[in-house]
C-alpha cells in the first residue's frame, strides 16, 4: 500500500500482496493551487505486505480507521495504517475477492464480492462473517447504497443482484430484493455500479462507453450519457455532491456535473483507465491504469497547467486507488511484484 501524505496517508498492494502507506504532516492537505506540487512532492510512502497473489481491491471503512484488501489469494485482509506490521486475515471465499465495499453507516461492517458466487458479510469487530449471500453469476463489482439499506453486486453474466440490509426486528435481514439485467435488444457489458450521493439514482458504467442512470429503487430508465468512445470501466463521485467522473478503454478521466453535462476531460494516462476516486473534499482525483503512476487531478481548477498536481510513481499496473474518507491518505493496489512475501513492512 502506498500513501503519499504524512500523518495523513496513502496505501497500495500489488501481485505478490504489497501495500503501501504515505503520511504528511501539517498542514492536512495543499492550501492552494500553487502549492500542491511541493505538498505532494513532500510526501512518503509506507509498504505493507501480507497478501501472496495479486491484490484486486482496496476500501476504506467510513471513518477512515481500517483499510481492507481482496485479493486473488482468496482472502480478504484488514490494515490499520497507524500499526503496519499487523493485519487481520478473512477467510471464507473459495475464488478471488475482486471487489469489497464498507457500510456508509457503519465502520464495522464491511461486504465482499468474489468469483466463488456468493456476497460474504463480515462484522470486523470480531472478524466473524455473518452472513453468505449466494448469487447466480461470479462476481466482479459491488456498491452500497450511501444510506447503507441496499448492496448491489455485478456479476460476469451483467447481472445485479440487490441485498436489502436494512435492520428489520431488531437484526439484519440480507435478502436479495431484486436482480436487473438488460433485454436481450438493449444488453450491453455492465462494468462498475454505484448510487447518487442522495441515492436517487443508480448508476451503470457500460461495454459501449455510456453511463446508464437509473431511478431509484424503481430501477427504471432515466437517462443516459456518452462519456467514452470505447469501453467505460469506473465511475465515482465527488462527496461533496458537486461532480463524477468516469474512466475508459480511450484512456481518459471525463468529469461530469449532476446536470450529465460534462465539464472537462484528463488525457494524463495512456492506458485504459481502471479505477478512480476523489478525495474527501471533491478537491482531487486519483486515476490509474497500466501506466506505470497514479495521476492526481486537481479538478476544482480550469487552469490546464495547474490541473495535473501529481504523479505518483509505481512498478507495474494498479487495479485499484482509495483515498481516506477523512484525510488526505491513497491506499492503492496493482500488478507490482515484490520477491519478498514473508513479512508486512513499513517503508
């Protein structure tokens, strides 16, 4: 895991279970445009090691506590960035863990979708599952809602999969409401899945480029916009509620306002665009691909020589990027091999 800020941190993992840490110290973030070049420049990187195959996926918890990992290794691992030679192992999967999410409204509740069709709940105060959903397909992309009473799961098949997890009597019930897969005539690939901030609406990244938008729960067709000319694989939005971005197969960041009118394009990256988040002011946005680096962009400026703030550096291809909710802190996963498996370091 890497993170480039510290006390504040950034976190990555890679093919054979690295995870890098970056800490700043004050102040807590770049206080201008001006600045953000010797801000970033200034930071650090920590390194973790645990997972022995390829890490898929990295999420923070909702205050910013835990960091978890899936991982190609079948397992699922949580880090807590102040005490890097400990992580906690979850087992329980039988095929990759490609994608997890946490609980918007609880930071002990953390959910994971893997290859091995079936969605595991886990309760990480005492790391015990608690729940096994089973779906139909193998699973690739998971998203819960920010109210936190709905988890959605995509399956290789396009399919998705919806698990009430509202609290009902007093407990969980963790029953599939409903599933959504396109007509035969409309079905396109459906990638990345996510809600509004409001959960208005969902959202579906598709094979043709298009970002699909849903009303919600109704899952009836709202709207559409053109956001790629190839593939578009990753979506995520800003917390503030002002702008989401999408990257794709043609290697840009598109950025988007809630009115679905696009605002502004990155052409930073020369590989399609995997993953993407903002930080937890909406100031930045963190896009990787094959290239070997993370790009920061500041989105909030118009200035082109001011929009790229930061490259961060990496070895091979990265699956997945996380910023802290609270904190200017990246967690990043990727491809990077390392020989050395045996232990978890801090760099």
């Amino acid at each position: 895991m890497v993170a480039p800020f510290q006390p504040n941190q950034s976190a990555k993992t890679s093919r054979d279970g690295t995870m890098k840490l970056s800490r700043r110290s004050n102040p807590p973030g770049p206080t201008s445009a001006a600045d953000q070049d010797e801000y970033f420049e200034s930071c650090a990187i920590q390194e973790f090691l645990g997972h022995t195959q390829t890490v898929r996926t990295v999420a923070w918890n909702s205050d910013g506590s835990k960091l978890a990992s899936g991982s190609v290794d079948k397992t699922v691992r949580l880090w807590h960035p102040d005490l890097p030679t400990n992580s906690e192992r979850l087992t329980g999967h039988t095929d990759s863990v490609d994608q997890l999410c946490w609980s918007p409204q609880s930071n002990h509740l953390l959910a994971t979708a893997s290859g091995d069709k079936t969605v595991r709940f886990w309760d990480t105060r005492n790391n015990r599952c608690v729940n096994v959903t089973n779906t139909t397909g193998e699973n690739i992309n998971i998203a819960w809602s920010g109210n936190g009473e709905t988890v959605a799961v995509g399956d290789k098949d396009d399919q998705i999969t919806f698990i009430d997890t509202r609290h009902i009597n007093g407990r969980r019930e963790f029953k599939v409401k409903k599933t959504y897969k396109e007509s035969a005539e409309n079905h396109e690939e459906i990638n990345e899945i996510s809600w509004s901030m409001d959960c208005k609406n969902f959202f579906i990244t598709t094979g043709s480029g298009a970002v699909k938008v849903f009303d919600w729960p109704s899952m009836v067709f709202h709207q559409e916009a053109k956001a790629h000319t190839a593939n578009c694989y990753c979506i995520d939005f800003d917390p503030k509620g002002r702008y989401w971005a999408t990257g794709g197969a043609d290697a840009l960041v598109c950025l988007f306002d809630y009115e679905m009118i696009g605002i502004r394009s990155y052409d930073s990256l020369h590989f399609p665009v995997r993953t993407l988040s903002f930080t937890h002011d909406g100031t930045y946005l963190a896009s990787a691909s094959e290239d070997e680096h993370i790009i920061i962009t500041n989105v909030l400026t118009e200035q082109k020589e001011n929009q790229e703030a930061f490259r961060i550096p990496t070895k091979a291809a990265t699956n997945s990027v996380a910023w802290n909710p609270k904190n200017y802190l990246l967690a990043y996963a990727g491809d990077e091999v390392n020989p050395d498996k045996s232990y978890v370091g801090l760099k």
